[in-house]
C-alpha cells in the first residue's frame, strides 16, 4: 500500500509543472494564403496580375487563331498549290507556330516570376508582422493552415478558431502599409 501511494505521488508531483506547462502554452494559427490575397497589397497585386493575363491571353488567342486559319488554308488550298507555294506556306506555319510556342513560354515564365516577386514582397511583410504579434501576444508557436495544406504532413487539421489570428495579421498589415 505504501509503495502504491509513493507512486501515486510521485505521478501527480510529475504531472503538475506539465500541466501547469500546457496550461499556460498558447499557439496561433494562420491561413498564409488568405493573408497574402486579402491584405490590400496583395489584392492589388493579383488584381494586376489578373489583368496583365487577360491581356496576355487575349494576344495569345489572336495569335493562335491567325495561326489555325493559315493551318486551314494550307489544308483547303493545299492541292492546288504549286509544291513551291505549298513548302512556303507550311514553313510560314512551322515559324508562326515555334513563334507562338516561344511567345507563350516567355510570357508564361514573366508572369510566374511576377507573381513570385509579389508574393515574396507581401510574405515578407506578413511574416514580420507575424514575429511581433506572436511576441507580443506570448505564443509560442504559430502554425500555417490553409486549404492547399490540409491533409499534408505536418499540417493542422483542426484548431480552435479562437486562436486564429490571419484576420488579425491583415487587419496590422493593411495598417502599417497602406496603400497610397
């Protein structure tokens, strides 16, 4: 018996300071994606962006019909085409073509590394931001949660949504950095 409650004792003289430790750990959960697309900078960026592929694609689509309608007119026209005329035009549709090909690459890789640079800049900001209001708030840890993480190692499948803080976080971000 004596052996039972020195056990016991010693198993809640333990658990007490990791209780007391859990008690007083708190942690903040942010929606990373939601707080670089909804500060206003990055509304402002995408917004941009949007446009610039709109355009972009509105060149692209003019670009592939010219190229289709020469594709249809070698095909409807092909037989009664001298062989010399005929080569011409299929080389004028392969140039047009690899023209096209690079056009599409170029601008896809511009646009991409536009939206990195955005991306980057506005991160940067939230993560500082992040770093003072963790310390301000005493948090002792900060995890990323979004829909494009869920059910991925590592990533958080359920929280309290009282200790979400990506509202928070833009609400400091569109306060310190206004746009002007």
């Amino acid at each position: 018996m004596v052996r039972f409650v020195c056990g016991l004792l010693v198993t809640v003289a333990l658990a007490l300071p990791v209780a007391a430790v859990a008690a007083e750990f708190k942690y903040g959960i942010i929606d990373m994606q939601h707080a670089l697309n909804d500060t206003e900078e990055g509304k402002k960026a995408l917004g941009r962006l949007k446009t610039k592929l709109e355009t972009e694609n509105t060149v692209l689509k003019g670009k592939q019909d010219e190229l289709r309608k020469l594709e249809e007119e070698i095909t409807k026209q092909g037989y009664m085409l001298s062989d010399a005329a005929r080569s011409e035009k299929e080389l004028k549709f392969r140039k047009m073509r690899d023209e096209l090909e690079k056009y599409r690459e170029e601008k896809s890789n511009e646009f991409a590394r536009e939206q990195k640079d955005a991306t980057e800049a506005v991160l940067k900001k939230v993560l500082g931001l992040v770093d003072g209001y963790a310390k301000q708030e005493g948090l002792g840890m900060v995890f990323e949660s979004s829909a494009r993480t869920q059910g991925m190692p590592g990533s958080v499948i359920w929280f309290d949504p009282k200790n979400d803080i990506t509202a928070k976080i833009i609400e400091l971000y569109n306060k310190k950095y206004p746009l002007n």
